[in-house]
C-alpha cells in the first residue's frame, strides 16, 4: 500500500513517470531510476486482487467458525464490495468529471461477484481462474471504438483505455480470474496451510519465462533476456507475464 501511494503520488510531480502500461498503447521505456520505482512493486495490484479471494475463504471460515450466519458473513462482503466502488466514485470519479475503473472500482466488483462462488470446489476455482487468465488475451479480437451499450460493456469487461470520460484500467474479466485464484488459495490454506507454495511460486516463475520468451500477449519488445525491456508488460488488462510474475512473486512472499 505504501509503495501504491508513491507510485501514485510520483504522477503528480515527476513529468518523466513511466505508467499507463495500456496494452493498446504502450509507452515509451523508461530511464532506469524510473523503471525501478515503477518495477519494484510490479506484483502489488495482483497481490490486492489475490489477497481479497483470499481473505473471503479465510474470513468467511473463522467467521461460521465462531457461529456467525452465512447471511451476516454476506452482508459484511458486500457491504465491503460497495464501500470500495463508492470509494473509487466519490473520490475520483465525481470530483474529476470522469468515470474510471481503477483498482478499488473492480475489487468491489468481483469481490461481489465471488461471494457467490464461496463453496465451488476448490479444483474448479483453480480451473476456471487459470482458463480465464490463460484465454482473456483472445477477447482482443472484441475491442471496439464504438461507445453504444454493447461498446461500453466490452470496455467494461476487458478493453482497457481512456475513451473520453470513461478511463477504464482494471477491466473486470482478467481480474476475477485472479480473484478467483486467490479464494481457491485461501480455501486451501484454511484446510491445509500454506503447503508447496514454494513450488506453485517455482512453477509460475518458469510460466513468466516460458511466454515471456515465447513473445506471448503485448509486453515491451525486447533484445536481451538480462535487459529493463524483458520486464516491461502491459498491465491494462493484465499481460500473462505480468500475471505468472506477479503469482511466483506472491506465493514465494
């Protein structure tokens, strides 16, 4: 969180700040002082998507554990999912003139939305969180200009961009399959504990070389595989070596 605060905050003031890693546009490499502020918690908005699944099958448990109803654990979730989007619209979006899909927009979201997907076996949440995050690539071929219904909606769900008053970041599709994953996670750790995480990290960190080598998604060009551009992704919507790097980072934290 304070790493994301400086992140931000350096926007404001550092006219040679590398961000708005937007798959369609990416921008030019950085200077190095500015890759590794920017690179160093390259892992920390997965982490926060992870983190939610997690929290509800953790929370959820302790929480039916102490005898609490399944109606009153839902409530708390999604009072929590409408406190983060109310946040994200009361602070930026209202006070810019603009609606953006930033990070605590599409928490909210799909926090609401995995509420419902609480007792789903722990294999298909696996299943359907990585088939999400290995296939959303392929809804590229959806984009659209258009600002219709159908328009927005795509936006909504998976084209990142700035599209006049509507800055979408965090397109909801990608993220629920990472949320996805962190609530299988946290399912697991409350039966089992923290059990091969070491080798689930080792196994995403040879997935980020694997399709990072391979050239697969929209990641910076690069010459050298020990160079800054071999770790410059796109991160709206999620790129797949930003999300195998951002898994092996997590699961070995």
């Amino acid at each position: 969180m304070v790493h994301m605060a400086l992140d931000h905050a350096s926007l404001f003031w550092n006219a040679d700040r590398f961000a708005d890693e937007f798959w369609i546009r990416m921008p030019p490499a950085p200077d190095t002082a500015n890759f590794i502020a920017r690179f160093t918690g390259f892992f920390v908005a997965p982490g926060f998507s992870f983190m939610a699944g997690f929290m509800v099958a953790v929370t959820g448990a302790a929480r039916a554990a102490r005898g609490d109803p399944d109606p009153a654990v839902l409530r708390r979730l999604w009072t929590r999912a409408f406190l983060l989007v109310a946040a994200e619209s009361l602070l930026f979006s209202l006070a810019f003139g603009k609606w953006q899909v930033g990070v605590l927009t599409c928490l909210g979201v799909c926090l609401f939305l995995i509420t419902f997907l609480r007792r789903v076996p722990v294999g298909a949440l696996v299943a359907a969180g990585l088939a999400i995050l290995a296939f959303h690539p392929l809804l590229r071929a959806l984009w659209t200009e258009r600002m219709d219904a159908a328009g927005v909606a795509i936006k909504l769900l998976h084209q990142a961009g700035k599209f006049g008053r509507l800055e979408v970041y965090y397109p909801i599709l990608p993220w629920i399959g990472v949320m996805l994953l962190g609530l299988a996670a946290g399912r697991r750790f409350v039966d089992r504990g923290a059990q091969s995480w070491g080798w689930i990290a080792a196994a995403f960190a040879i997935a980020f070389f694997a399709v990072r080598i391979a050239d697969l998604g929209a990641a910076h060009p690069y010459d050298r595989v020990l160079s800054m551009d071999f770790l410059i992704w796109s991160k709206y919507p999620p790129d797949l070596p930003w999300l195998a790097a951002s898994f092996a980072a997590i699961f070995a934290l």
